[in-house]
C-alpha cells in the first residue's frame, strides 16, 4: 500500500480490439492515483472464455503503453497481489462461492439455457424486465447433492433481498436508491468453474486492496450486487466512481458500428498519444478558452474528482484534430517530429511489408506510392464513381460489403491465412465466387481495382483500420444504389 492508501485500477476484457473508452477510464485512474500519490493496477478480467485471446491481451497492453500510461502491477510486471490475470485465479474463486453456500447467501441453479429463454420471452410479453425468478431457490439440500452426482450441469447464483432498497453514494452522481426487487439473481461461478465478472470483479477488487472503484456509468446498475456481495463477506466496500460514457455528437453511445472506437486506428492514422490523451483529459477538468493544450503532468494538476460532470462526454473528432494538429505543430521539434512520422510509418510493420509486397509488382520507384500508398493514408476519399467499373451490379457489391463486415469481426487472430480463409467461406456461404467477393474489397481497402494483393493489404493495415474502410465503401455503395 501507498502511504494515501489510495489504489486504483483498470480491467479490461481481451475479448477485442482495445476501445478508446478503455482508454479512457484508464487514464482517469492513472489521474486520480497520481492526484493522490496512489497506485495504478491494471488487471486482465478473461472470465469470458470463448472470446478472450492472447492476441487482444497483446493488444490492450500496447495500446494502453502507447497512451503513455504506466502501472505498478500488472500481468507484464507482476506484483504483490497476482496474479492479475483472472484466468490464472480461477482456483481462488471456489472456496469464496462455497462460503456464499455454506452461509445461506447463494444457492445452486439447475435451470437449462432453453428454460432461461421461455422465462425471459414470457417476462417479455408480460410488460416485465427479464430476470430470474427463483425457481431453484428453495431447492432441499438432498435434491441438490442427488441432481449434481446424477451430473446435472450447474451454475451458483446470488440471493438477493425480497424488500427495501440498495442506497448508497456514488463518488459521481451522488445518493444513489435502487430497489432490490428490481436487482437480478445474479449468477457467480459459470457451469464451466469460470466465476461471472460480478464474483471475480469483487473478489479481486478485495485482495489487490482497491480503495476506489471508477468505470463507466453503465456499470452503476450493478453496484447493487456488487455491495451486497461485500456485505455477504463482511468486508469494507470501495468508493465507487461512474463516469460518463463517451457519446457522438448526437447523443448515442460510441460504438463501433457507427464510428472508429479502437486505439489502434487512432495510432494507425497518426494521431499522437500525447494528443489523445490530452483529448480525453479534458473531460475530467475545468480550463478556459485557450488553455486547451496539456501535457499528461499539467492534466495531473489541474484533475478535480470532485468536480465532475454527469452531463456524456461527447467524442468530438474535429477537436481531436485541431488538439492532434497542434500537437504535431507545437509541441514537437523538428527531430521529434521526424522520429514520430519514421516510427508510425514502421508500426506494425507497415511499410516495410508495404515494400516487401511492391518490390516486384513496379518497374521504378516512382510508381511505389500510387501502388503502396494506401497503406499509409488516414482517408482514401471512396467516392460511389469508384466502383462503377467493377462488373458486379451496384446491389451486389453492398451485398458483399455488408456482410463481409460483420463476418470478419469473427476472426479471433488476424493474420493473411484467417481473412484469406474466412474471405473464402463467406464466398461459398454467399454462393459466389472469390473473385466477385474481393473485386469491391480491393477498392475498398486500397481505393484502386490496381492494388497490392488483398489479403496481404487487410492484414497489414489492421482490423480497426479495415473496419472503418468497409464502413465508408458501404455507404458510398449506397449513394451508387440509391441514385438509380
């Protein structure tokens, strides 16, 4: 521990290309903790199996290193309190489920996936928020050991109070009244042994000794759950934090089926961390006009916790602009400067394997950035009139892009050989041949039908990148069909 005793931490789940909201929350930890004199943790929460990969661990890690924030204990670096991966933990979780058991706080749940689903559906019709509604709750002891040696598959859920309300104080919004029949019957250990991010989140919230818990506002629903748990094991509960979620300018929620989320794209188009950073930072503290341009140590200074806005943080990319414009202009010296712009140029291999694939595919240099040149720009300007020479009809083509986008998000591990596979699969699920399939994604990807080979390109310019480029050919597409 600190001598402030303050310990805050950052958890996110590898089950994806890091989010810039995962940003976000991290840096207003990494603030908080240097506000005051405390620590920083980043802890890996892959209770979710199926979709968490070393590859995304990979990339949560650099991201967050290439935001310029540091941890005290980490997966990387260890600590005394690992292992800080949940999944290196899974033995802790059992004895904590079975105190719940043996108290009388939890109870076991035989309830298939299909009986879960007809009791929501039915809640549903009936006007009513889906929820469990006890039915393994008064099971007899007998019953439960005869049905689990029978080997009946079983998962642990949490009791919750019948009357009255959950109160507490929110280090955000405040006094906070939820009533406990409105709370779910949360399940903690999965039929697979992995604890829910409810029981693991709590549990590893305790034994790093994290004083203040700050994470999105869409987690205050489940404080409720969370503070019960701490009661049911008689330990001091955290100073809980909510932050507003990051919004489009109109409003919705940043996802990224509307817009660019990850912080690989926002490094792939040469934004510069310190800009970004500096972007987010301004969220947590009060300026005036023209003090807008701050270093990671000035944004330290001027942190306020306790000034904090309920109102969404609106993720305005002109600003990010103007402030990463800035950056580049101001803050960087000539040599800095020429380091940032050789350095981007390599992330991820880019260029070199950019120049590898071009080599024989030229006959002079000159022609190297017509050809190659796409793997370097922010913005290829797709205009409907770039696909009016592919054969396929303009129908066809958004066919293809609008599901070739939501297919590739199933790639766990992108390289050449799974987007070439997958590409080829989506062709025969399509009933049309390969060439039909990537004759628009050649364009979509590079802005030319004359490209470096496609599967090569995808895998060079990265899923976020590749993502947003589909996004933009779609509806450029569009425009194409409904102007017929």
């Amino acid at each position: 521990m600190t001598a402030s005793g303050v310990r805050v931490r950052i958890a996110p789940s590898p089950t994806g290309e890091p989010h810039v909201g995962t940003a976000y929350i991290a840096l207003f930890n990494y603030l908080f903790a240097k506000k005051h004199g405390g620590e920083f943790i980043l802890r890996i929460e892959d209770t979710d199996a199926t979709r968490s990969t070393p590859e995304f661990e990979t990339k949560v890690l650099d991201a967050l290193r290439w935001c310029g924030l540091e941890w005290k204990e980490g997966p990387d670096i260890g600590g005394p309190y690992g292992p800080y991966r949940q999944s290196d933990r899974k033995d802790m979780y059992q004895p904590y489920a079975q105190e719940l058991l043996d108290k009388g706080h939890a109870f076991r749940c035989f309830c298939t996936p299909e009986r879960l689903e007809q009791m929501r559906e039915s809640q549903r019709a009936a006007g009513k928020p889906p929820k469990y509604d006890g039915l393994c709750l008064t099971l007899k002891a007998e019953e439960v050991t005869s049905r689990m040696a029978a080997g009946e598959t079983t998962v642990i859920r949490m009791k919750i109070p019948t009357e009255g309300s959950c109160d507490f104080t929110d280090g955000v919004y405040g006094d906070v009244s939820i009533p406990w029949d409105s709370v779910d019957m949360q399940v903690l250990i999965k039929a697979d042994g992995m604890p829910t991010y409810h029981m693991a989140n709590v549990i590893d919230d305790h034994l790093m000794k994290i004083t203040h818990v700050a994470r999105g506002e869409e987690w205050l629903a489940s404080v409720p759950k969370h503070i019960l748990l701490y009661r049911y094991f008689g330990w001091d509960q955290p100073v809980f934090m909510h932050l507003s979620l990051m919004r489009n300018a109109d409003k919705s929620k940043l996802s990224k089926r509307k817009n660019p989320t990850s912080i690989s794209y926002y490094s792939a188009l040469g934004y510069i961390p310190e800009a970004l950073m500096n972007f987010l930072g301004l969220f947590f503290i009060q300026i005036s006009e023209g003090e807008e341009l701050l270093t990671m140590e000035e944004l330290s200074e001027k942190f306020d916790p306790e000034n904090l806005s309920k109102a969404g943080a609106i993720f305005d990319i002109q600003k990010l602009d103007w402030l990463n414009g800035r950056w580049i202009r101001e803050k960087l010296s000539e040599e800095d400067f020429r380091d940032r712009v050789l350095n981007w140029a390599m992330e991820n291999d880019r260029l070199m394997a950019g120049m590898r694939l071009s080599q024989t595919r030229i006959s002079k240099l000159g022609e190297l950035p017509d050809l190659a040149g796409f793997l370097l720009k922010s913005d290829l300007g797709l205009q409907p009139s770039d696909f009016a020479k592919i054969k396929s009809p303009p129908e066809e083509i958004l066919e293809i892009l609008n599901t070739v986008q939501p297919d590739l998000e199933k790639i766990l591990e992108w390289n050449v050989e799974t987007i070439e596979a997958e590409l080829r699969a989506i062709a025969d699920r399509m009933g049309k041949k390969l060439k039909v399939v990537v004759a628009p994604l050649f364009v979509a990807v590079s802005g030319s039908s004359r490209s470096l080979p496609l599967f090569d390109s995808m895998a060079i310019l990265g899923r976020s990148v590749v993502r947003q480029r589909l996004k933009l050919a779609s509806q450029a597409v569009a425009a194409l069909v409904g102007s017929k």
